[in-house]
C-alpha cells in the first residue's frame, strides 16, 4: 500500500546536529520502499488560492501561519501502516520536526483503467476509426511507429487515418503479451501485438509489433503520451 509521507520542519528548531537526509533516501530507495519524494521551497514562496463568490482571492504565503511548515515529501511503498511509521521515525528531519504519515485513497484500479484502454484500441482499430484511435492519446503526444516520428495528436491522426485508408474491412488488433507497471501519475507498457488486415490491393497486412508504452494520469483517465513502434518477424508456426 502507499503512504505519504509529509515532512514538516520546525522553525524555532535547531536543525545544526541534524543528521544528512541522503542515507535515508539510499536506503529506502535500494529496498523499493521510496518511490518519489521531492524538497519543497519555503512557505514565504507560497501562494494561498481561494475562491469565493466566483472571485479568486489570492494571497502570499501558505495556508496557516505556524511555526511548522511542510518541507518536502516523500511517498512510500509499504505493506502496513506499521512499516511506513518505522521508515518515518528514521527521517532525519523527525528528530527536530514532525512526520504525518496518510495512506493513499486506494479506490481506482490503475492498472484496470489502462487495460481498458488498449481495449479501446482494439475496437477503434476494427472499426477503423482514427479519430477513435486518436482519444486514446495525450494531445502532446510523441509516437515513433514505423521509424517516423509524429510529435502532437494531429501528426498520429493523419498516420493512423493513413493506415485504415491503406485497408479493406476491419483492422485484426491481437495483443499476445501485455505488460504493465504503474507508478503514481505515469505508467509504462510493454507489449507484442498483432495488426491483421487486407490491403486495398488484395495483399494481406500480417504484421508484429513490438510497442513500448508511455502512459500520464490526465486526471479523470489515463491517456497514452509516448508510444514507440518496430516491426518484428513471425515466424512460420506464429503465422498459422
């Protein structure tokens, strides 16, 4: 389960004796138990944001005026809360400070969310739909298929309506492995996939691909931000 980890500094405290943060950080992170953490800039460099009667009030400095503040984050990989409370106690800064440790809301199945996207590719692909296709993609994104490079989702629509004009009838999209990892807001993927298809010219498309994935988290859905193509053999047995 992930927790995150809050750094909260002191500043009546003394923080001369305290010990260096890198260790920790090499620590946690050989054991796969920090996955990201990052220092923050101090609170006069903050700006409070808030809304009211449809007017944005803004104002310098953070939220509550205190001595602590938040100075950095780190988010770990834990099985128990437990765990994350240990890992929290050896930070330098809990000497001098505080830690808040808060487990993640764990509600949304990542993973799931970006299978169901290379499903959609599927369907898009049979119905040879490039404008469907192209959904699944980040405005900004950067595909490489076929050793062109297409930077920006009008660059990928014109390639894929390129493709599907190039064929008759549905487009076979077979996905023989698929791997995913998923890390916070960005994922990456792996995988083989079979494109099938009957050319205009009568010549059938048979073709393996080797796909490596880029996914961001746009917030209400995963999209695909980098894509990299190439071609790959089938061999006799494969083809059958």
């Amino acid at each position: 389960m992930k927790y995150m980890l809050l750094v909260c500094g002191d500043d009546t405290a003394d923080a001369s004796g305290m010990t260096p943060v890198e260790p920790w950080v090499e620590d946690l992170g050989d054991r796969n138990v920090r996955l990201h953490g990052h220092r923050l800039a101090l609170p006069a460099e903050a700006v409070t944001v808030r809304v009211r009667g449809g007017e944005v009030l803004r104002s310098d400095g953070p939220f509550a005026e205190t001595k602590e503040y938040v100075a950095g984050f780190d988010i770990l990989e834990c099985d128990s809360m437990e765990e994350a409370i240990e890992a929290a106690a050896r930070h330098p800064v809990a000497a001098i400070g505080a830690m808040e440790v808060r487990p993640f809301w764990e509600d949304e199945d990542a993973e799931g969310q970006i299978r169901a996207l290379d499903v959609e590719l599927t369907e898009a692909a049979r119905a040879r739909d490039a404008d469907r296709t192209a959904a699944c993609y980040a405005p900004d994104v950067a595909a490489f298929v076929d050793g062109r490079e297409h930077q920006g989702i009008d660059a990928l629509r014109k390639s894929l309506e390129e493709l599907f004009a190039d064929v008759t009838g549905p487009v076979t999209r077979e996905v023989l492995d698929f791997r995913v990892h998923v890390d916070e807001s960005i994922a990456f993927g792996h995988a083989l996939v079979r494109l099938r298809a009957t050319r205009t010219d009568g010549a059938p498309l048979d073709d393996l691909r080797r796909v490596t994935t880029g996914y961001r988290n746009a917030g209400l859905r995963w999209l695909i931000a980098h894509e990299h193509v190439s071609l790959g053999s089938l061999d006799t047995e494969e083809r059958s």
